[in-house]
C-alpha cells in the first residue's frame, strides 16, 4: 500500500531504489512504466522496512478495481522485467506469475483473461468493482491446443498496437472460444451481450 510508505516514494531511480509499478501503468494488452509522470513517483526505496515488498521476473498484471460501466472488467498487461530485476507493485493491482510445478506462458494466460469469452463470465460472477485474486484463480483456463496459438496473437497483438487490432482480437476471440468447447454461435452470443451497454452512453467495446 503505497500510502504507508509514502515518505520512501522517490521521483527518480537511482542507487538504493526500485521501479515502482502503478495500476495506471497496466492497459489492455499494453504496460508502460512511468506513464503517470510527477504525479505518481515510479520508484520506491529498497530498505529493510520495503525489500520484502519486492518481486522478480516476468508478471501478468491485472488491474483490482474496475467497475461495470468500464469498457473491461478484466484490464491486463505483462510486464517484462528480466528474472534478476527486483520491482515493486502498489495494490491496485494483482500479481500474476506461474508456478514453477506448472509453466505457463504469460502470453496465453494474458489472451485467455482478456477474451470476450473470460469477460463475459467474470461479469456474470462478479457484482462489485473488485477483481480480486480468489476470483482469478476460480477461472477455468483452457490448457491445450490452441496454447500456442492464443500466445502468439497475443505477441502480434503487443507488437502492432492499434494498427490491425481488429482483426487480430476476432481471431484472438475465435481461438479462445473453441479451446473452452464454443461454437461461432455461442461466440455470437456472449459478444452480443458484451454489447450492451449497462449505462446510457456507455459502451463494453472500446479499450
């Protein structure tokens, strides 16, 4: 909780200091660190009273507080720090790393968690703004087939940013539903439903 240790927040890195990631650093499918500029500073000391606050390596985050009227419930991006890179993470956001008993690749988790498919049945499960962790880890992921290939969209998805996304999030769509056993039709359907609006003048669709 950064409030607690706001007095060790720092504007600038530097010796005794590490990144300090904010949940307005995670979009969809895109993480930039630092993108709050002066207003949220993007490092925090690394002392004794904080070192056990850190993490390490690669990371899915997803953001813990979204409302119905957003546009996604679910808001996820990786962040790719190298294994020995030490980071904090402020708690607004929920930390997601595989285990090393069962490697799975970001990619594909971070395809699966962002699909119409895991949007549709998070929304029906959830009533609150909180996406918490119990939730996360109560979704069926799909290990299997079409692994491979939710990773890969997800890569081509990172790489060229809103040029082509369109296409490339159908197909993203598409993978997902058959790896969960859906037809075309049931895709129609729950993508039907994302549409409609919960608010006037809202909208599920956008990023």
């Amino acid at each position: 909780m950064w409030n607690r240790v706001k007095p060790l927040l720092r504007q600038g890195g530097g010796v005794g200091t590490l990144p300090l990631v904010w949940a307005t650093d995670v979009c969809r499918f895109r993480f930039a660190f630092g993108s709050a500029g002066d207003s949220r500073p993007a490092f925090l000391a690394d002392n004794p009273e904080t070192e056990h606050l850190a993490t390490y390596g690669p990371s899915l985050l997803v953001q813990r507080v979204t409302a119905d009227e957003q546009a996604r419930r679910i808001v996820a991006g990786l962040a790719r720090f190298s294994r020995p890179c030490r980071y904090f993470v402020e708690n607004h956001l929920n930390v997601l790393q595989p285990s090393p008993r069962t490697p799975v690749a970001l990619e594909f988790l971070l395809g699966v968690l962002s699909s119409d498919v895991v949007e549709f049945m998070f929304r029906s499960m959830n009533g609150n703004t909180q996406v918490s962790a119990t939730e996360l880890n109560l979704l069926p992921i799909p290990r299997g087939a079409f692994e491979s290939e939710i990773a890969d969209l997800v890569g081509s998805m990172e790489e060229s940013g809103s040029a082509g996304r369109e296409d490339l999030e159908w197909a993203l769509n598409e993978r997902v539903a058959r790896a969960y056993g859906l037809d075309k039709s049931e895709l129609g359907f729950l993508r039907e439903a994302l549409r409609e609006s919960p608010v006037p003048g809202a909208t599920r669709r956008d990023d």
